[in-house]
C-alpha cells in the first residue's frame, strides 16, 4: 500500500472553531473527491472523530478511517461499546 498526500492546508485549531474546521475538512474533502473520484481511503487524525464528518462519510460511501475518542459510543454486532473497550 502506499500513502500519497493530496491536500495539505495549515491552520490554527485555537484559532478556529471546531464547526468551522469541520467545515474545512468537508470543503478539502470535496474539492479531492472531485479531482480523484472515489479511490482511496480517507485518513484523519485530529478532528475526525466528529458526527457531521461521519455521517458526510457514510451517506457519500466512502472508506474512511478516523482516530475514536476514547469513550465515542461503537456498534459492534448487535451491541453498542465503548470504543475504550476494544483497546
């Protein structure tokens, strides 16, 4: 496998808030959906953990892989856990 970087912006996290970075992450993810279709796997790290980007990933179908707060509520099988259980 290998990790190719298609967007890199910087900002300041203290600088902003967190609906306008989500914002910014939908808008980043838009405009590379456009340029690469839907190959790929989205990675995000910081701010990923995040419903309005979980959700935009799902009903878009795409792959994606995001870090968990510890305690974000996970449905595996027919139970929910939390996603501190499974470290």
């Amino acid at each position: 496998m290998t990790v190719i970087p298609v967007y890199c912006r910087a900002w300041s996290i203290e600088a902003e808030s967190r609906s306008r970075v989500t914002e910014e992450i939908i808008k980043a993810v838009d405009l590379v959906s456009g340029q690469i279709g839907d190959i790929g796997t989205w990675t995000i790290d910081r701010q990923g953990d995040n419903n309005a980007l979980i959700e935009k990933f799902v009903k878009d179908g795409e792959r994606f892989v995001i870090r968990l707060r510890f305690n974000r509520l996970v449905f595996y099988g027919d139970k929910a856990r939390i996603s501190g259980d499974f470290s």
